[in-house]
C-alpha cells in the first residue's frame, strides 16, 4: 500500500522493511501523480506480501481490492484479521494513523488519496476543513466508490494527463458521498436546484470555446462564473444534462470534425488543437462519440 507521503511515479519502488532490511518492491502500474489531478490521486499498484509499518497520514486514504486478500492490522498490542474479496474497501482518514500491517499474498489494489479540503469544498465552504470528522472504515462495501474508482484508473489508462477534468469532476462527487455517508458532521448537504441562469451558461460556453486547446480544470470553468467548482458542476448538469467533463469531449470532438476538413493538418496537430495531449486518447473519445476513427471520418469526407 503506497501510503501519503510515499508516491512518486510508476516504477518499481521501496517503501517497505522486511526481515532481511532489504526493500520490498512495489509495482506501480499506474500513477496518476505527474497527471496534474487536483484534491485526488490514484496508485495503482500491487501490493506485495509484506509488512507495513505505522505511518502518519496527511490524506484520506481509501483502499479498493482488486483481489482476495488477508490483511491484518496492529490495535494496541494484537493483531486485527480482516479478509478482503475483490471490491471490498477500506477508508482511512486522515486524521488517524495507519496501523503496522500484514499483507499475506500479493494482491493488485487501487488505492485513493483524497485531501481533507476537498470535503469542506464539496460542502460549499459552509463548514471548516478541521469540523468534518471522516469515520474510518476498517471493511466495507460500497459499489459507488467501487465504481469511481474503477472508472478513475480506466480514465488515467486511457488519458493520462487528459484525465484532469474528469478526475476532479468525479472528486467532487467522491467527496459528496464521504460526506453523506461516512463522516460525523451532519449539516445536510446542500443540493442546489434550478441551473444556471442563461449569462452564466454563455460565459462557460464562450470560455471553453476560447480555450479548447488548453487543459480545462473545473477550477478553471467554474471561476469564469464565479462560484465553487462543485456549486457550478452541479447546476451545470442541472441546466445542459451533462457533465463539464462530457460537455467540453463533446465539444472538442464536434471542433475535431470541422478541422478534419482541413486536409492540411496533421492527425497530431488536430489532436493538440482540440486539447489532448495524447493521440490515442482523441482516437478513442472520437470513436466513442462518431463510431468511427478521425482517419476514418476524415477518408469518408
């Protein structure tokens, strides 16, 4: 388990004491940390048999089996055993210490790493960071975070650094069922109803026509109306019936098609232009969208 603190990239690396003080490796088949995600990160990773010591946590960490497993935790003084199957889940806040732990087989995990702000964030800044009290969860199962996750690793594998929108928009919603579901501080959450009023919806959409070749965040869509990024991200599907994130794909894809009619720009640089940064990814949004290829679309013309 990459606890906080302990990420750097997808490569074999040593975080671990075993018997013999020789490093146990983790495979890190996916990271999401050189991606530019803002409030959540993903490891992908398998995790070795081993023993992992007690650390401070400065995210809260949610752990998602990819496999059956058997960990067993320290509290004071004996040893916990939890048996895991393929789904199961563990949160750990980050205001509680991670306990030593054993691992007994190696077992594929996806492990979140989500920052305390993005619950007061989530809750409209009505509430300080330091008031919300996340309830850790030694065992549980919950197939919405279950499918977040999935749908996060499956996005950074497709997108890498193209994934930033999608991941912050699905940190927000992440971090609204913590809020719901897991946390002691009970104010309701707020729901807001009714959209954005027709000037905010024009600026958004002027905005994210001026800067389709950028990497949007939902930062920077929500600012141009001056509101929260989850205050926007919900109204925004209230008044278009979508996400920002399948907003702007829709958009880059339709600006995508007008220059495939251009027979003078590259593949690459209508890939660039329309805002992914890698082709393989603008490949296969388009297939997604069009049912078919931009080359294909393009020698159909």
């Amino acid at each position: 388990m990459s606890l906080p603190g302990s990420h750097t990239s997808c490569q074999l690396k040593s975080i671990l004491a075993v018997s013999n003080n020789e490093p146990a490796p983790h495979l890190h088949l996916l990271s999401s940390f050189e991606s530019g995600w803002d409030g959540l990160n993903l490891i992908y990773e398998l995790e070795p048999a081993d023993e992992m010591p007690e650390t401070d946590l400065d995210e809260h960490f949610i752990i998602i089996a990819q496999n059956d497993f058997r960990a067993s935790f320290m509290f004071k003084g004996s040893w916990q055993h939890v048996d895991y199957a393929s789904g199961d889940i563990a949160i750990i806040p980050a205001t509680q210490t991670f306990p030593r732990t054993l691992v007994d087989r190696e077992v594929p995990l996806i492990e979140l790493f989500l920052e305390p702000a993005m619950l007061a964030r989530a809750a409209f800044d009505s509430v300080d960071a330091d008031r919300i009290e996340l309830v850790p969860q030694l065992h549980l199962r919950d197939p919405l975070i279950q499918h977040m996750g999935l749908a996060l690793k499956e996005e950074l594998a497709a997108g890498g650094a193209d994934s930033r929108l999608y991941a912050e928009s699905m940190a927000t919603a992440l971090s609204v069922h913590l809020l719901r579901r897991y946390c002691s501080f009970k104010k309701e959450i707020k729901n807001y109803t009714g959209g954005l009023c027709k000037y905010q919806l024009r600026q958004v959409f002027n905005y994210i026509d001026e800067h389709l070749d950028r990497n949007l965040s939902l930062k920077n869509l929500s600012s141009a109306v001056q509101i929260s990024p989850h205050y926007f991200a919900s109204l925004f599907k209230q008044s278009t019936g979508v996400t920002p994130h399948q907003y702007v794909m829709k958009c880059r894809i339709e600006k995508a098609k007008q220059l495939l009619r251009r027979r003078e720009l590259t593949l690459v640089e209508i890939c660039h232009q329309v805002g992914f940064q890698i082709q393989s990814h603008f490949t296969r949004v388009f297939r997604q969208q069009v049912k078919t290829t931009p080359k294909a679309y393009r020698d159909a013309l």
